[in-house]
C-alpha cells in the first residue's frame, strides 16, 4: 500500500510539472487577404479580452503579400506580449514554418500599435498574427 501511494505521488508530481511547462497562452488573430475575417482565439483570458483588431491592410510588394495590423488595448493597464506572423498558403499550409521570431511589444491603455510584416515568397495568400504573453 506504502509503495502504491509513493508511486501515484511520483506520477502527481510529473504531472504537475509537465502541465506548468505546457503552459503556453496564444491568442490567434486571423485575417484573410480581403482583410475581412477576424478572430481572436486564446487560452490567455487578458489577451483575448483586452486586445482588439481595429484596423487592417493588406496589399503586394512586388508578388508579395505586405500586411499591416492595428492592435488596440482595451484595457486600463499596460500589455507587454510577443506577437509573430504565420504565413500560410491558398490551401491553408503553413508556409516558411518558424521562419521569424517573437517579436516583443508594449501598448499602454487604450493605445494602439501597428505591426506590419512582408510575406517571405509568392505562395503566401493569407496570415495569422500570434500573440504570447
């Protein structure tokens, strides 16, 4: 019996540390190339709840997708998150997989920012905005 229960200690134990680990807050933002559809998915409750998509562009450089995002905080305190672009395909594949880092940024209350970012080939039709705090 002593033995059963060190051992389900044990597993508690990793658990926990596995699910501390795991713990990755991302909220998803959306827009497709008419710059239309716009969603916020998150685990992170302040993210979801606090930030806001209020303006979008989206235009070619050249045969590449450029595309320009207004992010507000809705919120009455300052948000320092990371965000990062993924590029995806007509077909909805991810395309130039970890092909550009978090990129750290700040926005005071009810301020807004503007994230801008130039797809990296032709094949690039539509995008997702990652946030991370």
């Amino acid at each position: 019996m002593r033995t059963n229960l060190i051992k389900l200690a044990g597993v508690a134990f990793i658990a926990s540390v596995i699910s501390a680990c795991a713990v990755n807050e991302t909220a998803t933002v959306e827009v497709g190339p008419d710059g239309t559809k716009q969603i916020i998915e998150s685990n992170s409750g302040l993210l979801a709840a606090s930030l806001e998509i209020v303006d979008n562009k989206v235009g070619y450089s050249g045969d590449l997708l450029r595309v320009q995002a207004t992010i507000k905080n809705d919120s009455r305190s300052a948000l320092s998150f990371r965000y990062k672009f993924k590029w995806l395909d007509k077909d909805g594949f991810e395309v130039a997989v970890d092909g550009r880092p978090w990129t750290p940024l700040t926005i005071t209350p009810y301020e807004s920012k503007s994230v801008q970012a130039l797809a990296p080939n032709p094949t690039v039709k539509a995008f997702k905005i990652l946030v991370q705090d």
